[in-house]
C-alpha cells in the first residue's frame, strides 16, 4: 500500500487538478453547489452497486468519483470564503473526537450499542432537538425507516429480544389481512406500510440490511428473468404468448445456475 507521504501526495495532486479544472474547463467553471447535487446522488448510487457486486476496482473508481465530488464542491466554497478543503477536514476530525470520548477521553463503554447510544446523547447535548433530526428528509423510504430505527433504539427506544420483534411483525400482518377482507382501500395501505416498517425492524435485529437484501434480490430476479428472455428467443418464442407453465420450466432452469 501507499505510504502516508504518497497518499498526501496523490491528495495535493487531486487540488491542484481541481484547481485547474476550476479555472479552465469551461464545464467545470459553470458547476454549482445545485447542479452537482443530483450527479453526487448517482455516483453514491453507483457506489453502492459496486460494493454490493463485491467489485473491488470499482469501488476504488467509484470512491474517487465521489472524492472528487467532495473536493469540487469545498471548492466552490472557496471561492465565496464560505469554506475550503482544510474546513471540510477539520470539521469532521472535530466531530470524531467530540463524538468518541471513549477514545479521545474518559468515557468506559463495554460494546457498540454503549458507543451507539453515547453518540446520539452527545447529538442532543448539541442542540438537536430531536434524534430523528439527522434522519435526511430524501432518503428514499425503506432506507429512511431503517435510519429511523437505528436513531430511536440508540437512545433506549428499542425492542428486547428478536421475538418480540417476530410477534409485532405477525399482529401487523393480521391487521393487514383484516383490512383485505374488509376491502377497506385505505387502511390497507396504511397497514401494509406498518408490515414493511416491522420487517424492516426485524431485519435489524437479525443483522440483515434490508436495503442490501432487497437489492440482491432485485439483482436475483433480474439474473433469472434475463435468462428467461433469453431462452424463450432461443426457441423462437414470445413471452407474451407464453403459457406460466411454459415460462416455469425455463425460470427452475435459471434458478439452478
């Protein structure tokens, strides 16, 4: 691996290409804080494909993607004096240190959850005036209710044991089932979003991430209906002029690949 010297070197060099980026392409010297944010969305997106492939040299390539990202915009700061780079640094150095005093002070604590719960205290004694306030409002809904999760049970909010978890999951599964029978529109969706919002608690405490899961499963069912496409072109068939029974025999195929 690089040396700290060669990794200081590589960061100088990303500013100083930054800097001339800034200066002469006419591209870059029309960027905003605003007209980055949606291509600082798909790089982050990107990433997260990357990582769940388990691609280790395009992890890299996406990382410094967004490392570019992070210095073009502490650029633009610059530029108004509203921050650079080295504010951008400091910054998050500070907020480690405040928010690790079993590290950087003489705070004891036995496991994670202690660090956990001790990190969201140190946000409240800040100002915050709710845990939830770091929770981003685009969050994209299944993400958000995990990040809502993981916020309260920081602070004690929190089922004991994965069964209890279990059991809540199955009474809103009733209600759910209730609501079906009934053909009462509205409460269904209300009730399925509470079935979804207690799986995804359930996850949590079976150490799954229900983002990653869902995702490998997209992939999975995408992998299988791809193969299935392909097979029916193989035999000259349409899909949609296909029977399920059909469709069944080459989807068992897919699975067994």
């Amino acid at each position: 691996m690089n040396s700290r010297k060669d990794q200081l070197s590589a960061f100088d060099r990303l500013l100083t290409i930054m800097n001339e980026l800034r200066e002469q392409c006419p591209w870059d010297k029309k960027q905003t804080l605003q007209s980055l944010r949606h291509l600082t969305i798909e790089e982050t997106y990107e990433l997260g494909d990357a990582i769940l492939d388990n691609n280790l040299d395009e992890i890299k390539k996406e990382l410094g993607d967004l490392l570019l990202h992070i210095v073009f915009y502490s650029k633009i700061g610059s530029e108004t004096n509203a921050f650079d780079i080295a504010d951008v640094a400091n910054e998050i150095c500070d907020k480690l240190i405040h928010r690790h005093p079993h590290i950087y002070g003489d705070v004891n604590v036995s496991n994670e959850d202690d660090v956990k719960r001790n990190w969201e205290n140190l946000k409240l004694k800040e100002g915050k005036k709710s845990v939830l306030e770091g929770v981003p409002k685009s969050l994209p809904a299944l993400v958000k209710a995990s990040r809502i999760q993981d916020k309260v049970a920081g602070v004690g909010f929190d089922w004991e044991e994965p069964h209890q978890v279990f059991e809540k999951l199955q009474e809103e599964l009733a209600e759910l089932q209730y609501e079906i029978d009934v053909n009462n529109t509205k409460n269904i969706e209300l009730e399925f979003g509470d079935v979804l919002f207690s799986m995804i608690n359930y996850a949590r405490f079976l150490k799954v991430n229900p983002e990653d899961a869902l995702e490998r499963t997209n992939k999975k069912f995408m992998k299988r209906f791809q193969y299935l496409e392909a097979k029916a072109k193989e035999n000259n068939k349409s899909l949609k002029d296909m029977t399920l029974a059909e469709m069944n025999i080459f989807w068992e195929e897919a699975k067994r690949i």
